[in-house]
C-alpha cells in the first residue's frame, strides 16, 4: 500500500517520535478524565481511552476540544464496528482492539479512520499484512516477550508492532530495542488522580519512562 492512501501513516511517524501511548481504563468518566488531564501535564502526548470506561466517547470528545493542537487521543478497547464508529463521532484521532476482526478492519477503512487491530499469532500478523495492515498492537505482550517481537518481526518487516501489557520502565527499553515502533502502558503509569501525591508520583513514572524510551 502506498503510504499516501494510508489513513495510519501519520500515526505512525507520530508514534516513532513519542514512543509511548498511555492507556487510561478507569472506572468512571471523570476519573479518566483526570487521569488523561494528569498525564497530559506531565509531557505524554498520545492517549489512549478504553471503550471498558464509562463515558469513553465524551472523554474523547473533551480532550480533543481541550487539547487539540498538544495531543492525538485514540479510543482504545474497540471491539465492533458500533464503537468504532462512535469513537470517530467522538472526534478519536485513532482506534485500537486487543484482537483481529476482518469487519471491524473494513469499517475503519470505509471511514478512514486510523485502525490498530490487536495480534499476537503469526497467523494473525499474516492476516494483517494481507489485508494490507501495517500497524498493530502485539497484546497481551507480557505472554511473549521482547525476543518474541523480535523473531516475528524479522519475518514480517512491513508490519509495525506496538506491544501492550506488562510494560513499564523496567523494561521498556528492551521491547523498543527489539523493534516495537512504541509502547502502550497502562497499570505501568500507576494511579492518576488530581491529589498532588498521586501527580507527583505519576510524574516521576512518566519521567523514567521517557528517558529509557527515547
């Protein structure tokens, strides 16, 4: 596929540059609101808000209204085409699932909406090169490890992997430096809320991070 007909090609070049997505699961809207908020101070400019969360669209939404021109915002946990089309109304730059789906890679096609199906297989990776996918999510990564990205990376060079679960400073340098074009952490950021305890801890988190990531 040629790049310029490719809706994830900007996301892409976004993601070798920040090399990090935070993923925000939370259990009401407001906290992942605050969550978002705090790390958005804290320097992380891609997030990632779960469809598992209440209200994900309207969080989506206000992010994209509040800080459009700072950060890309992608809905993640994305399962049907139903909450894919809901994260594109919402103003999501991005969607991603934690597995394959033939019929939600279309929809996201016909919309054209930057789409990182989830996969952990060759099979899968295979699938997604045949129906022209160059960007996924290698989930959940901790069963596999950064040597494991390296070895099917070797056999699909085309397909750009983003590893997600398990990941933290501890060893997030080891999965960039086996091909992963980013990472995408969740629990590995702690706690987010607005108390300054919790920032403070959060900042340190994002801190180390971004130094062992870039």
């Amino acid at each position: 596929m040629d790049s310029s007909d490719d809706p994830t090609a900007g996301l892409i070049d976004r993601l070798r540059c920040e090399r990090l997505v935070a993923v925000i699961r939370r259990e009401t809207e407001d906290q992942a609101l605050r969550a978002a908020m705090v790390l958005i101070e804290h320097g992380v400019r891609i997030v990632e808000i779960t469809f598992t969360t209440p209200g994900a669209a309207a969080v989506i939404g206000r992010l994209r209204r509040d800080h459009d021109r700072e950060i890309l915002v992608g809905a993640g946990t994305v399962t049907d085409g139903e909450q894919l089309r809901a994260a594109h109304a919402a103003g999501a730059n991005f969607a991603v699932s934690p597995g394959w789906s033939y019929d939600v890679v279309r929809a996201a096609a016909d919309i054209g909406m930057p789409y990182v199906p989830g996969v952990l297989t060759p099979t899968e990776m295979q699938q997604a090169v045949t129906s022209r996918v160059r960007l996924t999510k290698l989930f959940p990564a901790d069963l596999v490890g950064p040597g494991y990205l390296r070895g099917v990376a070797a056999v699909f060079p085309g397909l750009e992997l983003m590893p997600t679960g398990g990941i933290d400073a501890s060893n997030a340098a080891a999965w960039i430096s086996a091909g992963a074009i980013a990472v995408g952490i969740g629990g590995g950021l702690g706690a987010a809320s607005s108390t300054g305890e919790d920032s403070a801890d959060l900042r340190r988190r994002v801190s180390a991070l971004q130094a062992v990531i870039r």
